[in-house]
C-alpha cells in the first residue's frame, strides 16, 4: 500500500499552523486587559478637556485685532487672533501649553502680548491642535504642534509681516517652539516660559507618578503613543535643537514648579550657543506662573531681552 506522503505533511503543517495561532491567542489574554488600560491612558493624553474662553482682546484694552484662521503644515485648521502694533513689520507668535488655549491665565497672555505690542510687534496668538476653537485631532505634546506653530509662520509671511518673527511659549509651547528651531531658519528670538527638555525622558519619568502605573506599562503607553498616534519622541526634544540652533533664547522658570522642575530649564541653557540667551528662575513660581509671582520682574526680563537683539 502506497502512502501519499505529501498530503499528509500538508494538513500536518496547516494543523500546527492554526495550533500556533491558537496558542498565541492564548498567550495574549492576559495582556488585554493591561493593553486595554494603556488605550484609555494613552487616549485620555491625546484628548485633553477643551477649554474656551468667552474673553475677547478689548476686555485687556487690546482694541485693534482680527479674528484669524490658516492652516498647520500638514492641513489642520486653526483658529486664533492677530492683534495690531500700528505699520510693524514684527510679528511675535504666542504659543500656549498642553490643556489650555489661546487665552489661559485670566487673561494674562493678553496683557503680556500688550507689552509687545507697544515695544512694535505684530502678535499671533492662536488655539493649538485639539484645544479651544481649533480643529478637533489628537494632541500630540509638541510633536505635530510643531507644524501648527510653523503653519502660523506661514501665516505671518503671507500677511507681509514677518520682517522679524519671535515666538513665546508656556509648557508645551515653549517646549514646541524650542523644537521648532533647528526646523527652520526664520525665527529670530525665542522665550520659553517652563519648557520640559526632552519628551520622552519627561513622560518616562513622570508618568508612572501621573497614573501610579509600573514602569513597564508606562513604556508600554509610550509605544502605543509611538505607533497608534504617531508621536515622534526624538523630534521633541528642546535640548536637542538649542543645541543646533544660533538663535538667543530666553528661559523663565520657577523654582517652586511641581509639574516641570526647573532643572530642565537649566539643562536646556548648558546648551545656548547664543551669547545674547539667558536663564531667569523665579522665587515662589509654580508651573507657568512666574509672571504672577514677580509681574515686574517679569515684564522687564521680556522687553530688555527684546530690546538687545
């Protein structure tokens, strides 16, 4: 009696096949439901609550604005204002921090922004991706943002005032427009008011205090966030572009602040290559509130550094 051989090695290799598939299955299980927590972090990070603000520029006694509308690098409608300093050609572009919008601090922004207004600058300030009055896509913690801030660029070279263009940021922002530096050669100045230094060593080290998860699952979210959203870790890296970039900065941090220490500042200004840049702690300053615990201080320290370029 002749056997055929080869069939019986074909539904050999096609059993093992699915007992392969089934035992991996298996071995899956009891990974879901740790993968399922990991989604709902890593979901509730893209999608902060919305914030809108029902105040509007002539509250701060800012009077002469625009509402304004234009597009991030890759296609993402974003809303914002374009306050007026009367013939400037200068444009400072506000960029606000993670959760927050255009108009976070009680209106403070403003009344920072009419400091640059007086001393002749143009002011951009605008809703990031995700946040206030701007299109609804995931935030990504400075990594798309970035083509938000340069959409902005874009926005001020098309409106013929980019003569000179600053860009100032709290948190993310300033971690955003800090990482916008080395990406593009038409950004003069730079203040960053309480930047985080590098992405991915800051949410390494601080989501497992965040969550009160294992590290194990923190570097689990991390990779969701890599491949299911799209962030680039190593392209928001602050220290990473100061360190290729000529342009002078100013640093403004807190020494009281609990959500980013302020050795993240100093470890950005080891990097400066610009003489001009600089690095100001404030006493009693929680995050992004510097300008609350020395208004005067900080005030000053943002026109004399405008003033020396």
């Amino acid at each position: 009696m002749q056997i055929d051989v080869s069939i019986n090695s074909m539904e050999f290799e096609q059993k093992n096949h699915r007992l392969n598939k089934f035992l991996l299955l298996l071995s899956c299980l009891p990974i879901l439901p740790l993968e399922a927590v990991v989604l709902i972090i890593g979901n509730k990070f893209i999608k902060p609550k919305l914030r809108k603000s029902s105040i509007i520029p002539p509250c701060c006694g800012v009077n002469d604005y625009e509402d304004i509308s234009f597009y991030s690098r890759d296609g993402v409608l974003l809303n914002g204002w374009l306050l007026h300093s009367k013939g400037s050609k200068k444009t400072l572009i506000m960029c606000h921090g993670y959760g927050q919008n255009r108009l976070f601090g009680e209106g403070k922004t403003l009344e920072i922004a009419n400091e640059f207004i007086k001393a002749g600058y143009n002011v951009i300030m605008f809703d990031f991706r995700g946040h206030g009055n701007s299109e609804l896509k995931h935030v990504t913690i400075g990594y798309n943002e970035q083509q938000d801030l340069l959409g902005a660029i874009d926005f001020a070279e098309k409106k013929g005032i980019a003569k000179k263009i600053g860009v100032m940021g709290f948190s993310m922002g300033a971690a955003t427009a800090l990482s916008c530096l080395d990406k593009t050669n038409t950004i003069s100045f730079a203040i960053a008011d309480s930047p985080f230094s590098d992405l991915k060593s800051y949410l390494g080290s601080n989501l497992p205090n965040w969550t009160g998860m294992p590290k194990f699952l923190t570097n689990l979210t991390m990779v969701n966030m890599k491949y299911i959203y799209g962030i680039n870790f190593d392209k928001v890296s602050p220290i990473k572009s100061v360190q290729n970039s000529e342009v002078p900065i100013l640093l403004l941090h807190g020494y009281e602040d609990t959500v980013i220490p302020y050795s993240d500042s100093e470890k950005i200004a080891e990097n400066f290559k610009n003489p001009k840049s600089k690095l100001l702690l404030f006493q009693y300053a929680d995050h992004i509130k510097n300008y609350v615990a020395n208004w005067n201080r900080y005030r000053d320290a943002l026109i004399n550094f405008i003033s020396d370029l």
